[in-house]
C-alpha cells in the first residue's frame, strides 16, 4: 500500500507543485503525520521535496524532479 500511495502522491505533484499537507492528506484519505512520513520516504528515494513552512504553507516538488 505504502508503495502505492507514494505513486499517488507524486502524480499529485505533477499535477500541480504545491499542496498543503492537509489537502494531500484528504485527497489520499490518510492522515498528516502520513503524508509526513510518505514525504520522508521520497526524500530518501532522492525526490526533493520542499517543507513551506506557515499557515498558507505545504509542500513543493522541488524542480528537476518528477
């Protein structure tokens, strides 16, 4: 599942570069401290993924990624 999941949420991002932790958390029906371990693993596959910190923040797929 986790595999999967981590597909999804890159396919989000190619989608569109930025999203709150709270949407992506919503539109893969998981929770945010999910989509924070989810990030974690695809940072550590070499994806570089950018924390924005701040109420209007989320996270971005950094360029030459994706």
């Amino acid at each position: 599942m986790t595999a999967e999941r981590l597909l999804r949420l890159l396919s989000l991002f190619t989608v569109r570069r930025s999203w709150g932790g709270d949407e992506l958390a919503q539109r893969l029906g998981v929770t945010p401290r999910t989509i924070r371990r989810d990030v974690e693993r695809l940072r550590d596959l070499g994806y570089q993924v950018r924390a924005v910190p701040g109420p209007y923040g989320g996270y971005e797929l950094g360029a030459g990624t994706g």
